[in-house]
C-alpha cells in the first residue's frame, strides 16, 4: 500500500492510494466498489475544506463494509478535528491507536491526539495538567501488559507458537532420528502458554475495563438517570470508564473515582 501524509497544521491525513489498498492492510478485507468511490469522495471533501461531510463519508465506510483499519480511524479523527468535533477525533484516534499500538501509522495517530487534546486544555484552562482527559490506565499492571501489541498480533504468536510446538512433539515421537529438535517443543510450548495467557488477559480487561469518550460539549455528570438530578460539566474529549447503562442514559467513572450518569448519546465507546 502506498502512503501519503498530508500536513494540514498540526494533523496530518493518512491517504490509501485506494480503498483496497487501505483493506489490506486490515487482514485483506474485501471492499465493494461504491466503497472505494466514497473513500475517495471523502478525501476530495476533505480537501475542498469540506471537513463535515468528509467525516461522515469516512464513518459510513466503517459502517457499511465493517473495516477495522488505523489508517481510516486516522482520517476520520483528522476530519473529525478540523470540523470542530474534537471529542469525537480524539475518540477515533484512540481506536485506531487500539488496532495499531506501533508503527508510522501510530505515530500519526498520537501525534494527531495529543494535538487534539492540547487543544481542550486551551478551551477548558486546564493549563498543562491533560492528565484530566486521560482515564489513568484501568486495571494497572494488567491491562498495560495485555496492550503492548494489538489483539491481532496475540493471536497469530499464540497460533504460531501452539502449532509449531505441536509439530515439534510430533517430531519427537514419530521421528525418533529428530529427537533433539522435538526436544525444542517444550519451551515453544512454553511461549504457546504465555501468549494464550495474554491473549485471555486482553479479553478479560477489554470486557471489564471499557473506555469511552465524551464526544459532546456541556455534558453534564448527573447523580441519577434523569435531566433533573444535579450534577458537575465534565469536557469534551475526557475518557471515561463505563460502568453501566441502557439505550439512554450510562454510568461511567472519572479518572478521580467520581460516578455519575450521562446521556448515552454523549459518551462512546473507544
């Protein structure tokens, strides 16, 4: 796949040559043809300064053809930005940093957030204290272990590892001439172990620990599910832990332990 960055001020646009391109690197999804006519529809929006429009058309290919790609998440984070939607862009940036933790296309993905970030500190006088959009690490020493690589990459070194180690015992049974490279089995089956245990941790924090984004301006955290509890303004762009919900209102938790209730249409999760 060919790439391209494209600085526009801080944020710089991650442009596929083509759509499919952009799929294979999200384990080679097939794209329809509409889909890679309005990928390059919303990157003609995005330099004709038509920000809004190219954000929808980026979230309507997530949409219709299903793709988990960093590099997409990028462009609609950048779009995102540059409408005004800073809540919303640091909510893409963090889910593409969620499917490519390293890499050129992760780099361009934290630089864009803490741009975005930086920014909300400006509107809410946070000074340089950013630490109040930032969730503290849910889980601890856990949940950063299980996050190093992306699920992906657990999967493939945990399959690799566990079928390799199988191979080498087959070796050592039914090839008793091999019997000091069936040997080897022991300790691929060892890291086999490993990965799985990592690969179980991951699912474990991502089902117990989900973040979200406050993607709205003027959220109120309010004490009960109803308009008329009472309740503190929370910023746009802060992460926040989910703790509960329904169709209209969640519970989430600030990095400070507070609890509160939220209108659900103004927190996503990452």
């Amino acid at each position: 796949m060919r790439v391209g960055r494209i600085g526009r001020g801080a944020c710089g646009l991650v442009l596929a040559v083509t759509l499919a391109g952009l799929a294979a690197s999200a384990e080679a999804q097939p794209v329809s043809a509409d889909a890679q006519k309005a990928f390059e529809d919303a990157n003609a929006h995005y330099y004709k300064g038509e920000y809004e429009l190219a954000a929808r058309t980026y979230a309507q290919i997530l949409s219709d053809e299903k793709l988990e790609d960093p590099v997409l998440y990028n462009n609609l984070g950048d779009a995102s930005f540059r409408a005004g939607a800073y809540g919303s862009a640091i909510l893409y940036y963090r889910r593409g940093l969620q499917l490519e933790p390293d890499g050129p296309v992760a780099q361009s993905l934290q630089n864009n957030l803490e741009v975005a970030r930086r920014v909300l500190q400006d509107r809410y006088r946070s000074g340089a204290d950013k630490s109040q959009f930032i969730y503290a690490e849910p889980g601890g020493l856990l949940y950063q272990l299980t996050h190093l690589v992306s699920v992906t990459t657990l999967i493939v070194l945990f399959l690799s590892t566990w079928w390799l180690a199988l191979g080498l015992a087959a070796l050592r049974r039914w090839r008793p001439g091999l019997r000091g490279l069936g040997a080897a089995a022991i300790p691929v089956l060892v890291l086999a172990v490993l990965f799985g245990s990592v690969l179980g941790g991951r699912v474990y924090t991502d089902n117990t620990f989900r973040l979200g984004v406050v993607v709205e301006d003027r959220v109120t955290l309010r004490e009960g599910p109803n308009v008329d509890a009472q309740g503190v303004d929370v910023p746009e762009g802060m992460e926040v832990r989910i703790v509960d919900g329904d169709a209209a209102w969640t519970k989430v938790e600030l990095s400070n332990g507070r609890r509160g209730w939220v209108e659900t249409s103004e927190v996503k999760q990452i």
